[in-house]
C-alpha cells in the first residue's frame, strides 16, 4: 500500500514538507476488524498537530495521520461482523492510520456510505459528525451537550469542518443556532446551512462577541456553546451562557489556558465540559458510530445533511492540503484522494 509518512525533522532534505508518500505492506485485519482499501482520506487539525510533533497517536495506532477515509470493505478478520460485507461503500472512524490507500478499521467504526454521497463527500464527515453528535448531544447514558429541541446553540467557528457539521446537526435536532464565521462569504455559507444569526468575528472582539451574541438571545445567552478555540475563550464563553448552560470545549486553536470566571460560572448554575474524541475506548467509539447511523444516517441520505468539502487533494500533495488548514483557507473540509 501507500502511505503518507512523517518526516523526521532532522532530515534537511525534507524540509519544507513534513509528509512523504511511502510505499509499504498492506495490514491484515484482526479479530473484530475490516480491511479498507481507501479511495478518500478526509483532512483534520489533529493531524496538522500530529505532524508538528504535538498530537501523538494513542497506544496501539498507526503512527502515520488520519482520522476519517471513505472506501470500499476489502476483507474481513475473524469475528468480524459480517453485517457490512466486502464490497460495501463505507466511511469509517479512525484513532490514526488514514493517510494510506489501505486501513484496517474496527467493524464498529465503520458506516456505509449513503449512495447519495460521493466517496470524497463521506470521508469528510466521520470525524466531524461522531465529534458533533457525542458533544452536543452525548454518548449512551452519559450527556454532554444535551442539546434539545427548543434550546439555543452557539457554535463558534461555523465555517470550518466541524462548525459546518454542527450547524446543520443542531438545526437537525430543533436548536436555534447562533454561529460565528470570519467575513462576508463565509457568513453568507454557513447562513445557507440554516444557522439562524451569524456573527462576522473577523474584526469583533471576544467581548464584541459576547455582546451580539447576548443581543441575539434578547440577554438571556445560550444553552450550549461549542468552542474550537480554548483557553482565549473561557471568560468570554460563559458570560454566553443561560442559566443552566453547557460550555464544550473540543479545541485549542487560541490556547490551553485561560482565566474563569467562577462566580460567573455559578451565577448561571452552568457548567464546562471537555472532551476528546481519538483516544475513547473502541466501544465508546462503536456506541458513537451507532448514534451517528441511527440519528443522522437517515439525513444524509434525505439530503437534509449534507457534507460540505472545501477542496480534493491528491495525497501526493497533502501539505498543501495541510496549508489550506493552516492558513485559514478551508470553508468546510479539506479531503486527500487515492
């Protein structure tokens, strides 16, 4: 198979790029697992932190990036459930491995691909819906989010590939959604996937922020904040809030600290989640996989979800799928192609 492999950082030659496109032995599946032979691999920030040396994978993942690929079943281990036969379309949830033609994924990570999408739409949205779905609603018995019908979201970052998804996943399940994107453009898109404010951030300050949002909500804040940005966010993210409201946090692009504001915290009787997806144990991961077949499966192929793909990049030239990221580029998600 071929792989896109980190390059050391003391190997001169490689510099700028950190990715090589290697060729290597395919894997076998094991007991409870599926061969896929990968046509879409989609493009997420943890690898870009993974590449920079700052997001390792867990024990007993690959060591070579990728979260997300959309494919075909080429084979199956033993024990493996044969429900999803070899031949099927399936997009698939992974702790690692993805940057390859070839990745053994657990049979309970695995969700076929409506025929509605495109191989390259589905490897877009794994990793985005399973993220969406277990914040802002929960996993099993264990709420986070606890989004409801009625309740008001704000989700900041509208326009990236997480942001798109939560749009759409909270006007899915009756929300009123706040959102914030950077920009004229941007604004108008995630506008069009049914966010019912959108607040440009481009120029605005966390306070100026804070200050729409409170404005949108007639003063009374939201019920759930989803916050990619971390630490820069925190004092701004809970004067948001409602009573009883839920701050979720899933990313650091501003920071891993930040000052809270306690009293604050208590005046709203809210509280501060945070999460990671990656590391879960293989049946959390099977139980969000089944929440996200069950609830949002059936949208996807309706049309009433839709995967929304900013650009397809041949893996041959991931850093520039890499910069696209980066750089702020990206409206939706960035996918590599086999």
């Amino acid at each position: 198979m071929r792989l896109l492999t980190i390059v050391p950082a003391d190997d001169a030659d490689a510099e700028p790029l950190r990715l090589r496109l290697i060729d290597a032995p395919t894997p076998r599946p094991g007991p409870g697992e599926a061969l896929v032979r990968v046509t879409a691999s989609g493009v997420n920030r943890a690898d870009l932190l993974q590449v920079a040396g700052h997001y390792p994978p867990p024990p007993g993942a690959p060591e070579h990036p990728g979260l997300e690929v959309a494919g075909v079943i080429e084979a199956l281990g033993d024990q493996a459930d044969a429900a999803i036969p070899p031949g099927t379309r399936v997009m698939a949830l992974l702790a690692g491995g993805g940057y390859a033609d070839a990745a053994v994924v657990p049979v309970g990570q695995l969700l076929p691909i409506p025929d509605t999408l495109t191989d390259v739409e589905a490897a877009a949205l794994p990793e985005a819906l399973a993220t969406v779905w277990s914040n802002l609603v929960g996993v099993g018995d264990s709420p986070v989010g606890n989004l409801r019908a009625g309740d008001t979201l704000h989700v900041i970052g509208g326009s990236g590939g997480i942001g798109t998804a939560a749009v759409q996943v909270g006007r899915l399940l009756g929300a009123r959604v706040v959102a914030t994107a950077g920009g004229p453009d941007r604004c108008a898109a995630v506008r069009a996937l049914g966010a019912d404010v959108v607040l440009d951030h481009r120029d605005a300050t966390p306070q100026d922020v804070t200050a729409a949002v409170l404005a949108a909500t007639d003063g009374r804040g939201v019920d759930v904040v989803l916050d990619v940005l971390g630490g820069a966010t925190l004092t701004e993210n809970v004067r948001r809030l409602a009573t009883g409201g839920r701050l979720v946090v899933i990313g650091t692009q501003r920071g891993r600290r930040g000052d809270l504001d306690v009293l604050a915290l208590m005046q709203r009787r809210a509280s501060i989640h945070g999460t990671t997806l990656r590391g879960r144990p293989l049946a959390e991961k099977a139980a969000i996989t089944a929440d996200v077949a069950a609830h949002l499966l059936p949208a996807l192929a309706d049309g009433r979800l839709r995967p929304v793909v900013h650009a397809a990049v041949p893996a041959a030239d991931a850093e520039r799928a890499h910069a696209m990221l980066r750089d702020g580029a990206a409206l939706g998600k960035v996918v590599l192609t086999w």
